[in-house]
C-alpha cells in the first residue's frame, strides 16, 4: 500500500505487531522510525525493515508531506484497522496527537490486539483493563470498528 504522513506529525503510541512484519520504502519527505529506544530518520530512496515483535513508532516531523510504500507481511485484519484508525483520524474523533479518545482504543485495541499491540502497559495488564472497561466503552456508543470505515466485501468478516 502507499501511505502519506502529514507534515509536522506527531509521533504516536510505541506498538508493536506480534505476527506481521512491515517493509517500507520512502517515496517522499521523510519519516522518523523509534526503535530499540534509537530514533533514525529515512529519507526518499530509503527503506527498511521492522520484524515480528519489534517495538515501534513512525511519524513525519518534516515540513513537508511524506509518502511512504508499506508492505505488511502476514497483515491478518490489519486493512479493517487501518481503516478504522484512519477513518477516525478523517472524522476528527481524535486529540492533538492524533490518537482515538481513550474508549475507543479500548475497543479497538481489543479487537485488533492479533495485528497490533501497544508497547505499554504490558499486554497482560491491557487485556485486563480492556476486559473491565468494554461495558462502559458500549454503554457510551463506542463499536471496535464501524462498517461504513470498511471495503468489506460481501460475507467477510472482520
């Protein structure tokens, strides 16, 4: 897929994929890429690789737009949260730094936990969370993920 990151972005959440690996190339601008607590930046030509398990964060600090080309390996139901996150990002259901209100990541974070993880707190300690805090998330009109942000085609399932 090709991806465009915003100039100025901020840098997101620490995560990691626990079965998909991600290859990207740079097509334009540049992204900062944090990983094994060292920051790199890549630049139009470049590329690299981010393994099973690694932890990460990507973003865009330049004063231009970046475009980058991703390929993930193994990517499970990583369209269908890709495609929530960036419809909520499009509806402004989102804070300063981008991430979706707390609720949702609740939520969606739940749902999506075979594709991506956040790095802290620790993953047992999510679940648990996660666990205690979905009725409430429900209860406020909050869903994992919202079938008008997906390309699901007829009888798929997320």
């Amino acid at each position: 897929m090709e991806s465009t990151y915003s100039a100025l972005s901020k840098e997101p959440p620490m995560h990691y994929h626990p079965d998909s690996a991600e290859d990207f190339r740079i097509i334009s601008g540049r992204i900062k890429v944090r990983m094994d607590n060292k920051i790199s930046v890549y630049k139009a030509g470049e590329s690299f690789h981010i393994s099973p398990n690694r932890i990460h964060s990507i973003w865009n600090d330049g004063e231009s737009k970046a475009a980058v080309n991703w390929k993930v390996t193994r990517p499970m139901n990583t369209e269908f949260l890709l495609e929530t996150m960036f419809a909520l990002v499009n509806d402004g259901k989102v804070n300063e730094q981008g991430t979706p209100r707390f609720l949702q990541m609740v939520l969606t974070a739940g749902k999506f936990n075979n594709v991506l993880r956040l790095a802290r707190p620790p993953f047992a300690l999510q679940r648990i969370v996660f666990v205690l805090l979905k009725p409430f998330a429900y209860a406020l009109g909050y869903r994992p993920y919202y079938k008008r942000y997906l390309s699901l085609k007829k009888g798929q399932q997320v």
